[in-house]
C-alpha cells in the first residue's frame, strides 16, 4: 500500500477522533445545563467575578473614605446597604471585598492545586518508599484542624494578605494531594497506561500526558470546592484580625466591626454576612454540579 493510499485513512481517523471530542463536550454541557444547582452556582460565580471586576463602575462612593456625619445611617435611597462606624458605604466595601475574597480564593487554590497535584502524582505513580514518606507527610498535614493550622502560622507571620496565602495554601494542598494519589492508584494499572510503558514512553512522558489529564475532573471539583473554603477561611481569619489589614475592605473584618453595633446598626452585620452565604452556597453548588457532570459513577 502506497503513501497516497494511507492518506484518506489518516484523515478519516482524525476527523473521527475529532468528532468524538466534540460530541464528549457537547454531552458534558447538556448534563450541566439539566443541572439547575451547578447552573445556579454558575450564575453565582459569574457574578461574583463580574462584581469584582466593574468594582469602580458598580461603587457608588468611596470604599475607605470615612464621612463621620454619615456614621451608622440606616439603608436608605443614598446608601443602599447603609454605613458603618466610620461613616462608610456598605455596599460599596462588599463590593471591594469580593475582589479580597475572589483573589484569595483563587491564589489559594492555585498553590494548593500545584503543591498537591505534584505531591499526589509522584506519591501515587513511584509508589514504593517515596509513596510511604509522601502519604505520611499527607496524613501528617492532614491531621492538624486546618484553620487552627492557618492562625498557628499567620501567627508566626503576622497578618496580612501574602501570608493569608501562604497559610491557606500549605493548609489546603493535602486534600488536594489524597485525591489525586488515589487517581493515580487506579489509573496506573489501566490498560492505556500498560500500553504506553510497552511502547517505551518513560514515566514523565506517561504521568503527563496520560494519567494527568484523566485527573483534571476530580482536580476542578476539588478545586471549585476548594475556592469556597478559602474565601470562608480568609473571611474567619480576617474576622478574628489575622486576615487583611484595615482600611482595606474584607467580609470578615466588617462582620468584626459590625458586631459592637448588632443592636444598634444591624444592617452592619446583616448584608456582609448574606455576601459570605450567597458565595459560599453557590460554590458549593457549582461544585456539587461538576462533580456530578465529570464523575462518570454519578451520572446515573
């Protein structure tokens, strides 16, 4: 058989492997969107990242000048969500503080998703004597309570919004880290990873182009997950004067402030606090959506 008569052939397979990507994505999508919690925790996560960023356009006045003859005015056509102590607009300092709570969350996970994505291949893939020392490194990290984790290292840091990252982020890794060494356990014996090592590929080559990518569903559930925690444990933190520093606007730290005046000027407490529940639950949502999207045993 001549080249010119392999040609079609090639091109018929491609098209073929082509077609069968598209028709894998076009079903991932219509699961999705019969999904209404992961369709709802979408819109959730969309806005959120729309509102921080037009937070300038969005913000009716300044989100740290202080105005003392405003302090403590109740919602009205003027201030929306009312002001604080300061004289300060609530609305406008949650709408700076999703931008505080969308940065953390991401960064946070992003380092989490790095360190455990690499701690969990190699621990999985090698197994042996590095997958003894990597898992009780896991177990180890995983054992401590993680907030009480993120304040013993925050402590010995200072507060602050890079070390809120750093805290997070060797907190969070081992969650990540478990699951993707479980992947690996499984997909390491499969049947495309045993023909990939008998056609000679080495182990980078077939831990990165072969069991990866069969991990990236899990991966973005934990993920997405993830990111609702962190925005909740950046908001704990900064609450209890370990997160960011003042005047800079966080969820957390207006719940702080807004408890001395929880009689007197509730909405203080109220409209922060419903700004923490609505992006947690919607996360949560998206995330429950996704994993029954990508997790083939819940599609059912």
């Amino acid at each position: 058989m001549t080249l010119h008569e392999e040609s079609p052939s090639v091109a018929v397979n491609a098209e073929e492997t082509e077609k069968t990507a598209k028709d894998r994505w076009a079903q991932t999508w219509r699961r999705f969107s019969k999904n209404k919690g992961a369709v709802i925790g979408a819109a959730v996560a969309l806005s959120m990242v729309l509102v921080a960023i037009l937070a300038p356009v969005l913000s009716p006045h300044d989100p740290v000048k202080s105005t003392l003859s405003d302090s403590l005015t109740p919602p009205s056509r003027q201030f929306l969500m009312g002001t604080d102590q300061l004289g300060r607009d609530i609305l406008t300092r949650i709408i700076y503080g999703s931008r505080i709570s969308l940065t953390v969350g991401l960064v946070v996970q992003g380092i989490s998703i790095t360190i455990g994505t690499t701690v969990g291949l190699l621990s999985g893939y090698l197994g042996g004597r590095v997958d003894d020392v990597l898992s009780g490194v896991i177990n180890i990290v995983y054992a401590f309570p993680s907030l009480l984790f993120a304040i013993a290292v925050l402590a010995v840091l200072g507060p602050g919004m890079y070390n809120v990252f750093i805290a997070l982020g060797l907190v969070g890794w081992a969650t990540v880290a478990r699951l993707v060494r479980g992947e690996v356990l499984s997909l390491k014996e499969r049947e495309f990873v045993e023909a990939a090592r008998a056609l000679g590929g080495n182990n980078w080559r077939i831990v990165v182009r072969h069991i990866l990518p069969n991990c990236f569903g899990p991966i973005i559930v934990v993920g997405t997950l993830g990111v609702a925690n962190a925005i909740l444990s950046e908001a704990t933190l900064s609450f209890l004067g370990l997160g960011t520093r003042p005047p800079t606007p966080s969820w957390g730290s207006m719940l702080s402030q807004g408890r001395e005046f929880v009689w007197s000027a509730p909405w203080m407490t109220i409209f922060p606090g419903l700004a923490i529940f609505v992006t947690i639950l919607g996360l949560n949502m998206l995330g429950d959506g996704l994993r029954d999207v990508l997790d083939p045993r819940l599609r059912q």
